[in-house]
C-alpha cells in the first residue's frame, strides 16, 4: 500500500489506484492518517466529521465509514492484532488506529529524510544533507490533503505541517549557501515566502543567495518587500539581522561572499548570514541542538582533598586549539580513578562538551582482561551516537569513522586505567578540539602528554576521608588512633574507605578496636608496591567480611571470577541459592562496602579491591574455583538463551528456522537481546578468556557462548568483541583437540574475516573447517562449510565456483531434517545462476527455495522473493517482478529483514521510473537509503543516491539530483566498495 498526504490524499494498492470517493469516509482516512500509529478517539473522529452538528446516528454512521474504508485497504503486515482487525484499520476501545508500513506512508518518508539531511548537515557531510532534504521536499505534491475537508483539528495539523515544510525549506537553503549553491536556493525561497510573508529568516536568505549570484539590486529589493510586509502585517519594522544584512550588502562587505559554487563538502553549516567574525551579525536560527551526552559514571561518594591536583587537571582539560592530552599515573588505590571523575564533571560543563565518554581500559592489573583498543574503539563509537549497526566491522573504517567524528566536535575522553601507550594511541584524536584524560600506574612516557604524578593523601585528608567513610567525627580520644590507622595504610583511600565501612557498620566500633582485629602488619608509609597495597585491603576485607555466611563466601567467589560486574542471577548461580538469598548476600556486600551498586541488581567489585579479592580467593580449593567458573558459563549461557534465542539459531535471524515472529515480536526480541549483550558481553568475555586457558570442561562452553551472541553482536556492531571471543574458542578447541568445536568455530571466523575484507583470510579458515569436517567424517558440518564457501565466493563474484560448492553442499544435505538449511543453499544457488546470467533457472533454483509449504514469513523468505523477482525483471516479466516485490516487501518487514528490504527498494524504483511515477521512486529510495546505512551497506548507499539522482532528475529536481549523483560517486570511489553484479545490472536498465 501507498498513502500520500503531502498534497491530495492518494491511496494505491501497488500500482492500483484505490477510490474513495464520499468525502466524509475521507476525513476519516486523512484523520487516521494524520494520527498514523496512535488510537483516534471515537470523539475526534465525530467532532472532525460533523462539527457541532453532528447527529444521533453518528457513531453508528462512523462506524459503517471504517468498515467500508478497511473493504478498500488490504491488511497490513504490521496490523497490531489481527484478531481485532479486518485490514489496515485496527478497533481499540477508544477509537481507531491506521499503522502504514514502513516505506508506505510519504509523511513519514519526509519526515525520515528530513532528519537524516538535519544529522548529515551536523556531522559536516553537505552533500548527504543536500540530497536528503531536498529527497524530503520531493515528496510534496501541494498542500496537505488539500482535496480534503478540514475540521479543526485536521486544519491545526496542516498548518503544523506547513511549518515543517517551511523549517525543510530553509534548512535547504542553508545547506546550498553553505555549499556555494546559491542560485539553487533561490527557486524555493521565492514561493515560501509568498505563503509566509513573515517569516525573516527566508529573507535573510534569499538576500545573501541573491547577493553571491552578483544581483545586488535584488538583495535590497528583496528588504523592501520584508519592510512592507513586516509594516502591513504586524506593524514591525526589519529585525536587527535583516537591517545589518541590508547595511553590508550596501558597503558590499567582503564579509558576504560565500564558497565558491560546487564545493562537494563542508564543515557544518552556518545559518545563513554567519559567515565570520568580521560579517554583519544575522540571528538566523539554527536547528535545535541535542543535549550533549553524558557518558561518564557517577562521582564517588566519598571524596576530600585533592584541591591543587583538581584546579591542574582542570587547567589541563581547557581548549586550547588543538587536542589536548593529560596522564595522571600513580600506585594502585591512590584514588586516580576517583580524581580523574571529579575533574572530568567538572571539565565537560566548562569545556562545553558536545560529548563526554569514559571507557575503563582494564589495564590495572588486577586480573581483568586489558580492553584491546579495537574494543575500546567500538564502545566509543557507540557512546558517540553511532547506532551498533553501523560501526564499521573493519577496523581501519572503524578507526576513520572515529576520528571523523572527533575532527568537527569538542569531546571530552577519559580512558582509564591504561596498561601502556599502545593501548591508548589507537584511541586519541588526531585533530579538533578534544580532550582527553588519562589514568594508569605508569606515566606512559611514549605519549606526548603533560602528566601530574598523584600522592598519597595528606594526613589531614586520610583523617576526614575516614571520617567521611565512617559516616561521623570522631571524638578527641579516638584521633590519635585514628590517625595511627590513616598512617598503617599508608594513606590509602580504598583501605581508608573500607575501615570507614567497617566502622559504619555497628554502634560501638572505633578505631582503636579495628587496629586490635587487624593481625595482618601492614606498611606504615606511603609509596608501597602493589602487592603491599593488595595485602593492606586483604586485611581490612577479612575484617569486614559479613557475618552472613553466604555473602561472605560469595566475595570469595567474586575473587575467583574475574569479571566487571555481577547480577543477582550470577550470584544465585554461584551460590547455588534461590534469587532471594543472592539479593540478601549482594545487599550484605554493598553495605559493608565490599562491591558498589553500578545499575538495576548490578554490583562490581571497586577496583582497588581486585588485587586482594584474587588473593582472598586463592584460599578456596583449586575444584572449588574451576565449579566457579563453570557455573558461571552455564549462567551466562542459560540467560542468553532466555532473551536471545538457542545457540542453534543465533547464527541467524529469528524466524529463519522455525517461522517467522510479527515485526514488533521481532524488534522486541532484538532490543532484548541488544541490552542483554551491553549488560553481559564484557563480563562472558572476562569469563571465556579465563575458561580458555582452563581444563576441557571449562573450555568446552566457548562454541556454545559464541553460538549465542553471534547474531546480536554482528548486529549491535560488537566487531572487535566477537573476534576476541571467536579467538578464545579456536584457541581452547584446537589446544584440547575439539575438532567438531574448531571447525563450528572456523565458520565464524571465516564470516568476519569476509566482512572485514579479509577474503583470503576468510577463504583458508573455510578450507580447514571443511578438511576437520571430511577427516571426522562430518557430512553435516562438511555441508556447512561447503555453503559458506559458496556465500564468499558469490561475495566475490565468483559465480560457477560458488555453484561448485553449493551443488556439493546440497548433495550432502538431506531436505526432511536440514530443510532451512536446504532452502537458503538453494536460494545461493539461484544467486549464482543470476550472476552468470542464467535467468530462467534461477527462478526455478528461487522457486524450489521457497517451497509449496512455505508457512510463516522467515527472515530468508523474504531474501529469496527479493532474489525471485530481481529474476523475474532481468527476463522481462515486469508486472510478475512487481507482485513478487511487493510480496518480498511485506516479508522482509514482517521478518525485520532491512538488508534484503533495501534492494527491493532499488530495484521497485526502476519500474516506478519506468512507469512515470518519480515520487514513488522517491519514497522508495529514501527509504533504501536509510535501510542501507543502518545496516552498514556502502555499496547500498552508493547505489540509493544514484538511484535517486535518476529519480530527482526526473521530477524536474536537478539541483537536488546533481547532488545526489555528487553524493554517489564520493561513495562509489571508496577502495573496499564492492558492487552487486546484479542489482547492477537491474539498475542500468533503460527507462
């Protein structure tokens, strides 16, 4: 279905045209499709209709218009509740709701596009926001249901609309200014400010434009028809940036040239009239900025002192032009962490930060896996607003995208506890106005850095830094003591922090009685070792441990398990304890201030602590620690399973096996599963990394682990993580001789191997997961590594030996229990007869792919109608590829499917072209466009704005379609880009 409102309403099934001709039945249809994806109340509907004369039967008469409206509008794949829903309409007590699909619905096409040009302009890519916007104001055909009768509410809302289209306009306008395409923006702003005669900022532009087109004359002419109508209208005169724009184009102020025309990229744009210092000032109003992102954790609770370290980290932090760079290195426990934080607060508001993100590198060594940068890289990205979906999976993309990002922003970083400078240089800016601050115990002498060396606390502030802990002054009598203990450990605030709690936690401890419970010596000066320091919290934690028996032997446990955080889920594994109990022994813990609360039932260890919980559980037996471990795997393992799906399927989309789910079902399974991976996947790959150098019963969880995440973190841009975890297990399967564990795992590797561009890489894994399989005499496995050779060899366009593997992965596959697995070889198959240009047996090939007993929409399903009617289109057989699209369509959305759902888009928009509809070839490329980024599809989104440069061109757009084709060659002259040999040749045909 199509639906447009930006202009008279349309309603189409596919290329039919579907009438509605009583005028009230459209009313409601354009009153449900101004509220599209919210409930209309009955009310609305009868006040929108009728007005105050609305009559007795009304409702009942309401209720006939929807029922003829839903015989009209086929049913939707995204219809809420098909029990309560013959088609697009869907009843709910209250009212009515209308859901367009996705790709269906013009308002929300423009609306999509009309964001994307607004993030394009911010991040500086003119070009991508010039095509955009200027995509979003194609779709607009007239007024908004102009043919239409409008009530009050359906007249609010165009005239909300017209705004919309107005802020388009002039955000168009901008972008061209910027861009040195003045003559473009004139044609638009004409008509705009016929229909808003005053609105200034249009003006403002429209003079500038036509003042860098060399017509002076006009730019004034210009200010006197806004003096008229400002004068006529309201009675005002010109705003202050109208008149200085008028006094500069008079002195003809060098200040006002713009960029030459056809410059192809910029930073940022400026509103119209902010060219520099020296130009006359113009308040044009820029889009509304988002609120910077605040990623830095929350500020310890207890803090004293570290006045003068604070005010020169501060002074440190401060722009200076360029990237700026600060170490601060010290002994573990020193409180370098908790410093860094308060000074990192503290600089992000007077710094202004657009961002400030905080990675923990790992790097103390206190038994945490150091963070690779590939890893740190990726959580950047994310922290930095980058969707998971599309973070680069080749490192060298990933690390260019960073800096990008970094080059036009003020961001604040705070890497802390690195291990070396090889761990932080992949991670500093190469250019901007960052800063970034860094932690560790070393001063990194190979980073060209200012460095302040952190103290031991000053007498003084050990004493209130345990007065703080303890939660009271303490008394005259009870300094000294208190002061002896401040000095026995060395003025270190994470044992001071810990006594302080062990005082706090009964009436009647003092410090004294805490130096006669202490029989571990400890150093009595500042500048210990780490091991002295580790021995100084040991002490303390033994005399703090809980008497709660179960929370002490799960500090223990904690010890033994080096992971970052720990849920009451891990706790009842490790315990082997109801919920409940693990609640109780957390709650113990964190009250003692032995693990600190870092989100919903989510505690971690602080990590001065580290070093002297690993000590404190070396004291269990050896069998006790590996259970540990186990237990926790099988933990991790089982609640994966339970939000993400089995390991069986992980490795492929929900639905793909078994049948599909609805969409939403699907999207709330995937949000799910994303948030079970950002909570989960650092801690499982602490776990993987201790299991991998274990006993085989340890090491035997790692395929099963991978297995599971596998498909959330390819989708949430988990690159470097997943190959971390993909080496942990073909390390442990081939060092215990798991052959069926390394070649399952060689798949993976050879997937993202291929994804990063490394073929040959991707190619030799493949050939060993097929030899371990032949030698073990694995038809099955031999099967899927066949299959996959297949898939990489299409990758590369090497079609005949891609048919090669898949004809001897089919030979080995027996269709009534590998039926999924059939099927996709099947459709690869087809895909290799398409790429040799044997058309009529790839549909044969597409059509046994599909099956008679087809059954719900799978995620492939929608994959192989695609590849059916790309078929279809290269013999000729137009309208077949049409209904076969439109099927594809509704399983792709269906399925959640956006990588197969974008190249139907490009290839509906050839035959949309064809039959002389260039909006729908609009709405169907923007959307192309959207889906191909989000899933991290350059060739798709070179492909989409050449595509759409086509369709501009031919809806009179030219301006906007030479920036597109701009915008499509940029994107097409990138090295790695591989094209899609036959979308190439779908797209290249005639129109």
């Amino acid at each position: 279905m199509r639906f447009r409102l930006l202009g008279p309403l349309e309603v189409a099934a596919g290329d039919i045209p579907v009438r509605i001709a009583a005028d009230r039945q459209r009313t409601v249809l354009a009153m449900l499709l101004a509220n599209a994806g919210q409930v209309v109340p009955v009310r609305s509907l009868v006040a929108e209709v009728w007005g105050e004369a609305a009559p007795p039967s009304a409702v009942s008469n309401l209720r006939t218009y929807v029922m003829r409206l839903r015989r009209l509008l086929p049913p939707g794949a995204q219809a809420p509740d098909a029990r309560r829903s013959a088609g697009r309409i869907t009843t709910s007590p209250s009212g009515y709701l209308l859901c367009p699909g996705q790709g269906e619905f013009d308002l929300h096409a423009f609306r999509q596009a009309h964001r994307e040009g607004l993030a394009a302009r911010a991040e500086g890519d003119l070009a991508a926001a010039e095509a955009a916007l200027s995509a979003a104001l194609a779709l607009w055909r007239g007024e908004p249901a102009a043919d239409v009768r409008h009530g009050p509410t359906l007249a609010a809302w165009a005239a909300d609309l017209a705004e919309q289209y107005a802020s388009a306009v002039e955000n168009l306008a901008d972008v061209q200014l910027a861009r040195g395409a003045h003559a473009a923006a004139v044609p638009r702003l004409r008509p705009l400010l016929d229909r808003f005669p005053l609105r200034e900022r249009p003006y403002e532009q429209l003079m500038l434009a036509l003042y860098r087109c060399g017509d002076a004359p006009g730019a004034l002419a210009v200010f006197g028809r806004a003096h008229r109508a400002l004068a006529e209208g309201p009675g005002l005169t010109p705003g202050p940036g109208l008149a200085r724009l008028r006094q500069a184009v008079l002195r003809r102020d060098a200040a006002l040239t713009g960029p030459p025309p056809g410059r192809p990229r910029g930073r940022a744009v400026r509103p119209a009239g902010r060219q520099d210092a020296r130009a006359p000032r113009e308040p044009a109003p820029r889009a509304p900025q988002a609120p910077p992102r605040r990623e830095l954790p929350r500020l310890p609770v207890h803090f004293v002192g570290r006045s003068a370290e604070l005010a020169w980290l501060r002074a440190a932090l401060r722009p200076a032009g360029g990237p700026r760079l600060t170490v601060l290195h010290g002994p573990a426990g020193v409180g370098k962490s908790a410093l860094a934080l308060r000074a990192a607060h503290a600089a992000a508001d007077e710094y202004r930060a657009e961002a400030a993100c905080h990675v923990d590198l790992q790097g103390a060594g206190d038994g945490a896996r150091p963070l690779p940068a590939a890893e740190a890289l990726g959580r950047l990205l994310r922290a930095l607003g980058v969707p998971g979906e599309r973070v680069p999976a080749a490192p060298a993309e990933a690390a260019a995208r960073y800096q990008s990002l970094l080059a036009e922003r003020r961001v604040l970083l705070l890497l802390d506890n690195a291990a070396c400078p090889a761990q932080v240089l992949p991670l500093l800016p190469a250019r901007g106005e960052c800063a970034v601050l860094v932690t560790s115990r070393e001063p990194l002498t190979g980073l060209d850095a200012a460095r302040l060396a952190l103290p031991a606390l000053r007498p003084g502030e050990s004493l209130g830094l345990l007065e703080l802990a303890a939660g009271r002054r303490f008394a005259e009598a009870e300094r000294a003591a208190a002061q002896n203990l401040a000095r026995r450990y060395g003025h270190d605030p994470a044992a001071l922090r810990l006594a302080g709690a062990w005082l706090a936690a009964a009436p009647g401890r003092t410090p004294e009685s805490l130096h006669r419970r202490l029989d571990a010596p400890a150093p009595a000066e500042p500048g210990r070792a780490p091991a002295e320091a580790a021995s100084a919290c040991l002490a303390l934690l033994r005399a703090g441990l809980p008497e709660d028996r179960a929370a002490a032997r799960l500090l223990r446990l904690l010890g033994a398990l080096p992971v970052p955080e720990c849920t009451t889920g891990l706790a009842a594994a490790l315990l082997g304890a109801d919920a409940g109990a693990a609640a109780a022994a957390l709650r113990a813990l964190a009250a003692a201030r032995l693990i600190e609360p870092v989100g919903d039932a989510r505690y971690r260890p602080p990590g001065p602590l580290r070093g002297a919980l690993a000590r404190l559980a070396a004291e269990l037996p050896a069998a006790e620690r590996e259970k540990t471990l186990i237990r926790a795997l099988d933990w991790y393992l089982d609640s994966g399973r339970a939000v993400v799906g089995a390991p069986g399927r992980a490795g492929r989309g929900p639905g793909q096996e078994a049948g599909g789910q609805g969409q939403e079902e699907f999207r709330a399974a995937q949000a799910g599963g994303a948030r079970w991976l950002d909570a989960e996947l650092p801690c499982l790959l602490a776990a993987a990394g201790l299991a991998a150098e274990g006993p085989a019963e340890q090491a035997r969880c790692l395929p099963g682990l991978l297995a599971l995440v596998r498909a959330p973190a390819m989708r949430e841009g988990r690159w470097a993580e997943l190959e971390a975890l993909t080496a942990l297990a073909l390390r442990a399967a081939a060092g215990h001789g798991d052959a069926a564990g390394e070649a399952l795992t060689l798949l993976v590797a050879a997937d993202l191997d291929a994804r990063a561009g490394r073929h040959e890489a991707a190619r030799a894994a493949l050939r060993r997961a097929l030899a371990l399989s032949r030698e073990r005499g694995d038809g099955e496995g031999e099967a899927r590594a066949l299959h996959a050779l297949g898939r990489l060899c299409l990758r590369l366009a090497e079609p005949a030996r891609a048919l090669d593997h898949l004809t001897a992965a089919l030979a080995l596959l027996d269709e009534r229990t590998h039926l999924a697995t059939v099927r996709r070889c099947r459709r690869h198959q087809g895909e290799a007869l398409l790429q040799l240009g044997r058309y009529a047996e790839a549909v044969h090939c597409f059509r046994r792919a599909l099956g008679p007993d087809r059954g719900p929409a799978g995620r492939g399903e929608g994959a192989t109608l695609a590849a059916l009617g790309r078929a279809y289109h290269l013999l000729g057989q137009e309208d077949l590829a049409l209904a076969t699209f439109r099927t594809a369509l509704e399983r792709c959305r269906a399925a959640g499917d956006g990588e197969a759902e974008w190249g139907v888009l490009l290839c509906r928009s050839v035959i949309s072209l064809r039959r002389g509809d260039p909006a729908a070839a609009i709405a169907d490329l923007t959307r192309a466009r959207e889906l191909a980024g989000r899933t991290g599809q350059p060739y798709g989104q070179a492909a989409a704005a050449r595509q759409l440069a086509r369709a501009l061109s031919a809806a009179g757009n030219h301006a906007a379609a030479s920036s597109c084709a701009e915008r499509a060659a940029q994107l097409f002259a990138a090295p790695a880009l591989r094209r899609d040999p036959v979308l190439e040749r779908v797209l290249a045909a005639p129109l």
